[in-house]
C-alpha cells in the first residue's frame, strides 16, 4: 500500500487521498440521510452537537499530537543527514594531515557519490543498499590504520575517529530508525477516528441538504488534508516528498574545494 502511494506524484496522492476521503463521507452522509427522516435528526441536534464537540476535541488533540511528531520526525531526519555528511567533511579535511590519506579521501569521495547519485533514489523507492555501508567500514578502518609519528597526529586521529562514529551513528538511523514507520494501531485509531468524527456530523438534521453535505465535505476535506501530511511525511527518505540528498551533494562541493 505504501509503496503504491509513493509512487504517485504529490498531487495524485493528495488527490486520491484527501478525495477519497471526502467522497466516502459524502457517501455517508447520503446513506444515512436516505434511511432516517431529517425529523428524527434535527430533534436531536442539541444532543448530537455536544457530543460531537466533545469527539472533536478529543480527535483533533490526537490529530495535531500525530502530525506534530511526524513533522519533528521528518525535520531530524534531514538534520542527521547533515550531521553525517558533516563529519565526514571533517575526517576528509583532518586526513590531509597524514602521508597515507590519499587512499582514505578516495574511499570517502566514492562513498559520497554513491550515497547522492545511487543510494539516495533506492531510499525513495524504499530498497537497501549494498555497497556504502561497506565503503564507510572502510573508511573506518583505513582512519585506525593511520600511521601516526607524533602526538599532535595522534591528536588529529583521535578527532577523526570521533567523527567517524558520528557518521556510523547517523548513517545506521538513516538506515534503521527512520526507515520504520508510524504504527500501524495508531493508523488504525487515526482511521476510525476521521470516520467516527465525519459521521456524527451526518447525525444532524438539516432543512437544506445541501448545507449538510457542505459541513461534511468541509471537515472530511480538512481531515484528509492532515491525514495526506502524516502519510506523505511518515517515511522521512521515501516518497516524492522525502529529505533530499543536499547535504552530499554539498559534500561532495566541499570535497572538490579541499581538494584530492
């Protein structure tokens, strides 16, 4: 399901989303007009209509909680993707220090292009990658593998290492943590919610049906719209609306700058 979504451009999915979900309320709505009298209902709207505040509060709470975070989510994703490609500058820049860094500049230049040019666009389609995670080992061990004659390039060694871990760090969450999703009971709630939501609001007895089917395309359109928000931005890498791969491609500028 996921995978079909993402493939979409950005307005066919916000349009099959925030659509579908405004016509099967609007669906709703005229299923229930068509088997209860507008009697029966306007009788009970002062009822109905607390009740629904109440329902209201309580999911737009719940709502604003969800995208809040995967909004949050979404903006420490791009962060450590910053982070990665920051230390690594820092490893590249310090390994001009030693006679043997050639070899370790060269691993680093072709780890960043690949990571921007080929593992970036695997990430959107949602696949793994088999290749950088062994060229960062690399790196890792051609740092240990240093030759080191003074304590001024032990020093800088020591800081290198330091950043390379950050850049492990970053690269596993890239690969693991923000790889997972939101729950699936939280979709599940986030779901019934909208629907239990949207048709109390057919519960209430207008004498123009027009009216009622605007109040219940309204609301199901606005709650389409933070739920569209939530799946677009669930899976921080995937997906046309997605953390791009700027910060390598601004390290590979920086790699070109130091020099080789």
């Amino acid at each position: 399901m996921i995978s079909w979504f993402e493939s979409l451009p950005t307005p066919l999915a916000g349009l099959v989303v925030v659509g579908g979900f405004v016509g099967f309320s609007l669906l709703i709505g005229y299923l229930v007009g068509r088997f209860t009298s507008q009697e029966v209902r306007s009788a009970h709207n002062d009822r109905a209509g607390f009740i629904l505040a109440v329902i209201g509060v309580i999911y737009a709470v719940l709502l604003a909680f969800v995208a809040i975070g995967v909004w949050e989510r979404f903006q420490e994703a791009q962060a450590r993707s910053f982070d990665e490609a920051g230390a690594l500058a820092t490893v590249y820049r310090d390994a001009g220090s030693f006679r043997d860094g050639a070899r370790l500049r060269s691993v680093l230049r072709t780890y960043a292009i690949w990571v921007a040019q080929e593992e970036w666009p695997r990430m959107r389609r949602g696949e793994k990658s088999e290749v950088s995670s062994p060229l960062l080992e690399e790196a890792d061990r051609e740092i240990r593998g240093l030759s080191v004659d003074s304590a001024r390039l032990a020093d800088v060694q020591a800081q290198m290492l330091s950043a390379m871990e950050t850049a492990l760090t970053g690269r596993e969450e890239r690969l693991t943590v923000y790889a997972r999703g939101i729950n699936g009971i939280i979709w599940l709630v986030l779901i019934v919610g909208a629907v239990v939501t949207v048709a109390f609001t057919c519960l209430f007895g207008f004498e123009r049906t027009v009216m009622q089917q605007l109040m219940i395309g309204g609301l199901s359109f606005l709650i389409g719209l933070v739920l569209f928000l939530i799946l677009a931005l669930d899976f921080p890498y995937r997906g046309s609306i997605s953390v791009t791969p700027e910060a390598f491609q601004g390290l590979l500028e920086t790699f070109s700058a130091i020099g080789p």
